[in-house]
C-alpha cells in the first residue's frame, strides 16, 4: 500500500525513531508498504519518519542506478549490490570513514529541492534484516550516501541540515513555503 510522504515542517521529521525490538506483522507490513510508497516516489531510501511512524526503520534500493554507482563489501569480498536490494534495515548504525566527498542529494520530503552536501564516502553499517538476522556490511557510492541520509532521518536530523550556508540560503524561501503548507494541513 503506497503511504502519504510526510512534508518538511511536519514535526515527526524531526523525531527521534524507537528502537524495533521485534519483527512482527505490523513491522513487515509497514515496511512492505514503505517500499511500495518510496517505489512509486522514484526515491532510492525512505525512513518511517517519512511515513509518519517514529521507528528505526529505513528502506533503500539503489540497483538500477547507473550513473551514481554503489560498492558493497560484506567482510573482505566484494558482492553485487543487486543482490542486496531492496533492502530494509532495522536499528541501524553507522561508523563514518574519515575521507569526505561532496554529492548531491534530495529528499522526498522537500520536493523539488536538492543541494551539493559533503558527507564520508564509505560507511560501515551493522543493522537487522527483517528475518531477525544481523547484517554488517561497508558500502560506497550512492550506497554510502543514501545509508547516511537515511540513518540522519531515523535520529530526526534532515538534509538541509547539513547544507553549507549559501545552498541553505538559496532554498530558504522553498522551504518557509514548505513550512507553511504543512502548517495549513
């Protein structure tokens, strides 16, 4: 079932996710049904926040994207991103490489607002899997990045958190209307 995307200026944005301390229905449910909802959005991640639901979930698929390839390496073997994806993460976390490259990222809760934001290149990612199983995995690329945007929404911190000065600048007058269509929703 595809869910309503929630918009910038709604404050579950802005939350913190609770842990998922079990997989039950209700948990792969939501999570079936935020793959259907980020699918018919052509985005590439979602976070529960964005649906509404304060949860340590995150869903991303990133196969099929050519012209911003991904790595994935579990232990010391590299494996096809393919075959990882789609993917849903439960409680994941994150350990940052040091090296930094600029990238650009949108979000689907700021439509049609992008900007150039600086975030590790690599990430190491330890999470469940929604069969109860624990994956750790050190991804690149757009992999890397989406994990990164997505881990930021599950602890309430947003893209243009992250923008420098003049990019945040350059979409305040986008978002104060964001704000305010959320408000008169």
């Amino acid at each position: 079932m595809i869910l309503e995307i929630v918009q910038y200026g709604n404050p579950v944005l802005r939350e913190k996710g609770r842990e998922v301390k079990e997989v039950d229905e209700k948990v792969k449910k939501l999570a079936a049904d935020m793959l259907d909802t980020m699918r018919s959005a052509n985005g590439v991640g979602l976070a529960a926040q964005q649906v509404g639901v304060p949860l340590q979930i995150t869903v991303i698929d990133v196969a099929d994207i050519e012209d911003r390839p991904s790595a994935m390496f579990i232990g010391d073997d590299e494996v096809k991103v393919e075959d990882y994806m789609p993917i849903v993460l439960l409680n994941p976390e994150l350990k940052l490489s040091k090296e930094r490259e600029a990238g650009n990222e949108g979000c689907l809760s700021f439509p049609e607002i992008s900007a150039e934001i600086t975030r590790a290149s690599g990430v190491r990612c330890k999470a469940t899997l929604l069969d109860g199983n624990e994956i750790e995995f050190d991804a690149s690329g757009l992999l890397a990045r989406a994990l990164q945007h997505e881990v930021d929404h599950l602890h309430g911190i947003l893209f243009i958190d992250r923008m420098n000065a003049a990019s945040k600048a350059n979409v305040a007058g986008r978002l104060k209307r964001l704000q305010k269509e959320a408000r008169n929703a």
